[in-house]
C-alpha cells in the first residue's frame, strides 16, 4: 500500500485516461497513475485491431482539440492511425511516466475516516489516491452471444475485439455472426482473400454511404504547414454534425425522413438482386439502431463468395454453424456481437459510502452530468451514463467532462470528500429522460441503446455543445463537502 495516497488514480489508458492526465498536469497536478490492463494504450483502439478497423467519426473531429493531427491519412481514421495519434499524443505531453500497463484494477473501497480510495490490482498490489478517475470504454467489454454449441467448434473462433492474428483468413471459409458496425467493416476486408464468406444477419441496418477518401499530399502539406488550417474541416465538421445530423435522432424530424429515403435510395441502387434488396430493409425506424457508413459494403455482399443468412441460429457444431434451414460449414468463425453497452464498468467492484457498491448501481445506473455517482464520493466516470452519442465525436463529450472534472477536484480540499445531492441527481435524471423519452432511441426497435426494460441509460439526447455548456461551470451547491471521521 502507497503510504502517501495519490491525487488521483485514472483507470484506463484510452482517449478519456489520456485527457484527464493532460488536465491534470497542465492544472498542476502531476502526483496520479493511469493503470492500464493491457500492455497498449488507445483503449477501443488497441483492442478492435480487426480487418477494416477505423473510426465512423471523421479524423479531424475524433481528435484533441489540443493536439490537431495534419497527418490523417484518409477523412475517417482507421485503427492503427488511432492508436499510432494516442502514442504521439502521450509522448507530447510527458504521460508515459504515468502510465503503468499490465495492471487491472479489479476493486476499490472509499476510507471515509481519510477521505481517499484504496484500489486493489490483479496481483494484489493497492494504490491510494484521494481521487478515483475512472475511464473504462463503454464499448471495452466483448458481448459473446448465447448460442448452444461455441466450445465445440473444431478451428479458430473469437471476438472481432479480440481478433486473432496468427489466424490466416485466405482462401478459408469464414463464419461472422452479427452484421452490425464492426461486420461492416470486417467482411469486405476478409472477402478480398477468403474463400467463401457467410454473414449471419439476425436485423437489417441503415446504412448511407461513408464517402470516405486519402486526403492528398497538398492538403496534408497545408495542414503541417500552416496548423491554423486544420481549425476549418474540424469546425465544418463539428457544426454539420451538431446543428443537423443530430436532427436525425428527434423523432419526425425532416432530417431523419431525409436520411431514411437517402439510405433507401442508396440501398436500392447499390443492391441489383430485389430479394437481397428485402433482406437488407431495415423494419424500424432510422436511428432507432446505430445509423452505419460505408462505402463498400453492398458491393462486397453481392460478391459470388460473400452470402448473407437470415435463417435463425440453433447450435456452433464442430464443423461450422447450424440454422434453422441446414449447416453453414466454416473453418473460422468471428462473433461480430457488439459490446455489453448498458453493462458500465463490469470488471471492477467498487464499495463507497451508505453501502452503495457498483453492484448494486448497476440495475438501474444513474449519474450527474454522466460524470458522477451518488455514494461514490470522491470518485469520477468518465463518459458514465447517457454520455453516448449517435452522430458526433465522443472526443467533445470526454474534454468537457475533464474540464469539469479539475474544477471539482481543485474544490474539494484535503481532508475532505464530495458527494453528489440525492436531489440534484434526481432532477438532472429525470429531465434528461423526459428528453429521451422523444427521441428516436425510444422506439420500438431492440438496441444497445437500451435496457430490457426500456429504459436508455447510455444516449445524450441533445447536441455535444449544449453538453459542453452545461459543464462549463462547477456549482458546488450540487454537493456536500464532507469532513473526514477522524
């Protein structure tokens, strides 16, 4: 056990983690640890390393405001460009000292007699910090889908976040179950090379095109050269995202109408077969699901070696997948199933004050202003509860919290510990979900946007600024300021 508690202990090495260690500094704090549990940092980005990985947000928008990048190879990242900026990024602004790999903080415990947690790591080992800053991806926990029969499949088998590289996909016959994001992503990459390619869709998407493209050795001259220059794609960006294609999300909106008919349209002319075409049509409202880009996708499922199976899923056997209509054989099969979304931060137990747990806050999760948790005290969740979003950058969600996040940590003083007011937690809760409650996302469609039960604990119904307004000032009336039980 450290005998002097840190600042703050950052739990997770990825876009958040990185944030909160830079604010920190740059506010004067420099006594924190960000404990990653793999050996990489980028979070999201260094786990999905699977075939055709890249971000559905364009480059210059998913990126620090603070660190712009003129050397995007293309208008939407792909992975490795993600991860390759995280590492500049750290090494930019003396993070990598901060950063200890390999280490998983699997619980943590509020002392109120000392007003600081101590967490303890896979090994063993606690670290005491006054502040817990918790950074764990809301798409970091793998959703592995409940099918009979997966550990008795004979070849390779595995999560497309978890992608298995030694595996060889040329001229094997590959399996992948779910045709959401990431299998769009991933069959026209492994299609180029794969013998035969089943794609087993359970519900159709929308999907528009991507329109992605190399930004040229001029452009990238410019943005090197004159930096300033790189302030004009971002706030294009930033202000087609937030002042319209949010619009899509409200229901009835003329955007959304727009969108639909412009997905249709794309659909039926990229589609030649009409009984593919009928397969691909989504019967729920636009946005209702994850809204999905690409440019190649259509192409790719009307390829002799590509096929698409509606049929539903009995069992894996040994030598493939089993539907209702006949076996599907397969050398290699990728759940493409998406993420434990409404599940926050499944790998670590945390025990506050008046018996609140993690546990227990789990059934029906709630936070102030997606950052903080009653009975947490002390303690911050970035991108917590309804901090997600369907048409902007999260990298704008993530700098406003942070921001807010200092101000709170520079006003509690030692000695002491915050803790969020039942009522102001309440009145946030309940005037966000009266919004929610017209969005798109509360349709009938089954999503990871949801809960069993309806509920929506994971969208921001509203615009990335009006988000960062609300966090541009710290009212500590929100909260008591506890004296320590000495």
């Amino acid at each position: 056990m450290s005998k002097t508690p840190l600042t703050a202990l950052i739990i997770g090495a990825g876009f958040s983690g990185v944030c909160a260690g830079i604010k920190l500094k740059e506010a004067g704090i420099d006594d924190f640890v960000i404990v990653e549990k793999t050996d990489g940092i980028s979070g999201t980005w260094y786990d999905n390393s699977y075939p055709g990985a890249a971000c559905d947000v364009p480059s210059h928008l998913y990126s620090f405001s603070f660190a712009p990048n003129p050397n995007w190879s293309r208008r939407f990242s792909p992975a490795p460009e993600i991860e390759a900026y995280t590492e500049k990024v750290v090494d930019d602004f003396g993070l990598r000292k901060h950063i200890q790999n390999n280490t998983e903080i699997i619980s943590a415990k509020f002392d109120e007699k000392k007003a600081v947690w101590h967490a303890t790591d896979q090994h063993g080992n606690v670290i005491t910090a006054r502040f817990i800053i918790a950074s764990v991806a809301i798409l970091g926990t793998p959703q592995m889908p409940d099918i009979k029969g997966i550990a008795d499949f004979n070849g390779p088998a595995f999560h497309s976040a978890r992608w298995d590289h030694s595996v060889d996909v040329k001229d094997k016959r590959i399996a992948i179950i779910g045709s959401a994001a990431s299998a769009l992503q991933i069959t026209p990459q492994v299609a180029k090379t794969a013998a035969h390619v089943s794609l087993f869709q359970r519900t159709a998407n929308y999907v528009i095109p991507r329109r992605d493209r190399p930004y040229t050795k001029f452009e990238k001259f410019i943005f090197r050269t004159f930096p300033w220059t790189m302030k004009f794609p971002r706030f294009a960006l930033f202000a087609y995202l937030d002042f319209l294609f949010h619009k899509n999300f409200k229901q009835g909106s003329f955007i959304n109408k727009y969108l639909t008919r412009m997905s249709k349209k794309y659909r039926d002319k990229q589609i030649k077969d009409p009984e593919l075409r009928k397969v691909l049509e989504p019967d729920y409202a636009m946005g209702c699901k994850r809204v999905l880009l690409s440019d190649d996708y259509y192409e790719t499922l009307q390829k002799e070696n590509v096929s698409v199976i509606t049929d539903g899923i009995k069992k894996i056997t040994s030598t493939g997948v089993q539907t209702e209509n006949g076996p599907h054989d397969a050398d290699i099969i990728v759940f493409a199933t998406g993420f434990s979304a409404t599940s926050f931060l499944t790998g670590i137990e945390m025990e506050g004050i008046n018996g609140s747990t993690l546990k227990a806050w789990r059934q029906n999760p709630k936070a102030l202003r997606g950052l903080i948790i009653e009975n947490m005290p002390n303690a911050f969740f970035l991108l917590g509860p309804n901090t997600g979003l369907g048409h902007s950058s999260m990298i704008l969600m993530i700098e406003a919290q942070v921001k807010y996040m200092v101000k709170c940590i520079q006003a509690v003083p030692d000695g002491k510990y915050f803790n969020v007011k039942s009522e102001a937690m309440q009145a946030y809760n309940e005037e966000l979900q009266k919004h929610l409650a017209k969005s798109i996302w509360a349709t009938g469609c089954t999503s990871w946007y949801k809960n069993p039960d309806g509920s929506i604990p994971t969208m921001w119904p509203h615009q990335t600024s009006t988000f960062a307004k609300m966090m541009r000032d710290f009212d500590m009336g929100e909260y008591d300021l506890i004296e320590t039980k000495q």
